[in-house]
C-alpha cells in the first residue's frame, strides 16, 4: 500500500471517529469537542494528554473516547489526522 494510500485511509478512519465522539466543531479552531463545556465547569482543572503517533491515534483514540463519553468527560482533539503531523 503506498503511504499515501495509508494516510488516505487514516484520515477517514479519524474523520469516523470524530464523527462519532466530537460533534461540536468550532469554525475558527483546528480542535473538535465532546460535548459543550457547561456553565458550571472551572476554566481551569485537571488535563490528561493522551499520546500517540499518526499511526497509532485512531487504536488509541477509539479506545479513550468511548470511556470518556460514557462518563459525561469533556473532552477534544485535532479535528484531523493533518493536524497531528504539524
């Protein structure tokens, strides 16, 4: 497979689980959010950076999101898999 080819394919893959996890997608912002932050959530708290290569975000992605979701976490990440190589 060419690496075009496979960045191709990872990108829809990311594009799914976007799709999937961060429907709120700001115009102005290369992030895609969880869900709305609410009026009573602290501007500032506790962060976990989740790591990974292009290659391996979409695995690592789509064994987060989905146990933050069903904990009501906010949460983001880069609305394209682009946006993790700059």
């Amino acid at each position: 497979m060419s690496s075009a080819r496979r960045m191709q394919d990872l990108e829809e893959e990311w594009k799914t689980l976007c799709e999937q996890y961060l429907p709120m997608v700001p115009t102005d912002s290369v992030w895609r959010y969880s869900q709305h932050a609410s009026s009573n959530e602290s501007k500032q708290g506790w962060k976990l950076h989740v790591s990974a290569t292009i290659l391996a975000a979409s695995q690592v992605f789509s064994r987060v999101a989905p146990y933050l979701a069903t904990r009501g976490t906010l949460f983001k990440a880069p609305r394209s898999i682009q946006e993790l190589s700059t």
